[in-house]
C-alpha cells in the first residue's frame, strides 16, 4: 500500500502541467542573451584565449543545467514551499552576511563568493528568490492584518529592513531597490493599502533614496550619466547612447515596415 502511494505520488509530481507560454517566453529570452553575449565577447574571448566561443560556452553549460533545474522545480507543487517560508528568511540574512565575510573585494564592493577562481555565487540573486518565498508565506499568514497600518505595512516592512541593510554593506543599491519593488508589489497585491506605500514612500523613502545615491559619488554619476551621456560618450555614456541608438534603429525598421 505504502509503495502504490509512493508510486503514486511520483507519477503526479512527473504529470504536472506545464505553462508552454511562459516556458517559450524563458527560452526566447534565454536564447536572446546568449546571442548577445556570443556577439559582444568573441573579439575579446579571441584575443585573451584564441577561443572565440570560450565565454559563449561556458554561459551555454550554464543555461542548459538552468533550463534541467527549472523543469524540475517546475514539477513541484508551490505550496511545499510554504512549510519553509521562516527558514528563506534566514537563509538570506546567513548568505548575505557571508558575503561581507567571505566575499571578494572587486571594484570597492563586496558581492561574490568565489568557491575557485572561475566558479563565483552572487547571493544576492539568490535572496529575490528566497524573500519571494518568504513573503508569500508570511503575506498568507497575516493577511487579516494587512490592511492595518502597523500591522500589515510597518511590520512587513521592517522584516524587510535588515536584508537591505546588508545589501547596502556590500555595496548592492541595484539588488536593494529590485527586492524592494518585488516585496512591495507582492505586498500590495496581497492586500496592504497603496496609499501606505505613497505616503511613508514620500516622507521616508525618496528622501532616503536621494541621500543613499548623493553620499557615493559613483552612484551620483551613473545617475548624471543616465540624464546626459552625451556628455562622456566615450566613457560612462557609452552604453547609454548604444541603447539609444538601438532604440532609433527599431523605430526605423519599423517605419520602413
């Protein structure tokens, strides 16, 4: 009996449907950045190695063992994470403390965990996934209160803070800003009032925003670069304009269509 439930169990975790849509959006996206990264390092990866296709290959290992590992955590039913949602917090705040410790100083900040010399984790990327699950898990749990302003903004906000804070010792200003739109997002759709987030935002938020990008001047000039790149085409600008340029390439294929 044990085993035909066992047999059972399997076979349903096997014969979970798949979303075709979003699993062709995944791989067209995947397939667009690994012509990009073909088309923007050959030169570079032949001049260093005498393999143009070096860099291209190793992402391509990469993507191929993502695409096994999105398959098979697509077969697994979403609720299971629900039991684990306390421990991704956890998780979290260990990896990006561990980042501060045991990280590698590259360029004035702390971001990478090197395991060789060629294979590094960035935990970061890692922690938008675990407080994805984090905050499903406690969103469930206090959705009553949500739409008090203590309970359900202050409090979910403030479980939120200590993650930025070690973001922000990396330095991580880009990682802080996407998880704080992921959490507020989900935050919102789970049922916490949006004129919470505009008014505390307002008091609190930009004024904190504005100071955090004025007291590191790199910071302070990607913005500046952002407005005018023009002004370094050569230089920080340069990928700006690049943009701009594809930009106004679409647009006239376009016409032309």
């Amino acid at each position: 009996m044990a085993k035909r439930r066992k047999e059972k169990s399997f076979s349903s975790f096997l014969n979970n449907p798949i979303d075709f849509t979003l699993l062709i959006t995944i791989l067209l996206l995947l397939s667009l950045g690994l012509i990009m990264v073909l088309s923007a390092s050959s030169p570079s990866a032949l001049a260093q190695s005498g393999d143009s296709y070096s860099y291209f290959s190793k992402q391509l290992i990469f993507a191929i063992l993502g695409i096994v590992a999105m398959l098979f955590i697509s077969k697994i039913d979403y609720r299971f994470y629900q039991k684990f949602y306390k421990h991704a917090w956890w998780i979290a705040l260990i990896l990006l403390a561990l980042v501060l410790i045991a990280g590698r100083e590259v360029n004035g900040a702390k971001r990478w965990i090197y395991v060789t010399e060629t294979l590094s984790i960035q935990p970061s990327e890692l922690v938008k996934l675990l407080m994805i699950i984090f905050y499903a898990g406690i969103l469930m749990k206090n959705r009553d209160e949500l739409g008090v302003y203590n309970k359900g903004f202050i409090k979910h906000m403030c479980l939120l803070a200590p993650i930025i804070g070690l973001l922000l010792l990396e330095p991580h200003f880009s990682a802080s800003v996407v998880i704080i739109g992921i959490c507020a997002i989900m935050m919102i759709m789970a049922g916490c009032k949006f004129w919470h987030f505009i008014a505390t935002g307002s008091v609190v938020g930009v004024p904190a925003i504005v100071a955090l990008i004025l007291i590191e001047p790199y910071r302070l000039k990607r913005v500046i670069t952002f407005l005018d790149p023009w002004q370094d085409a050569t230089g920080d600008g340069w990928q700006v304009i690049q943009s701009l340029y594809a930009i106004r390439f679409s647009e006239g294929c376009l016409e032309q269509d």
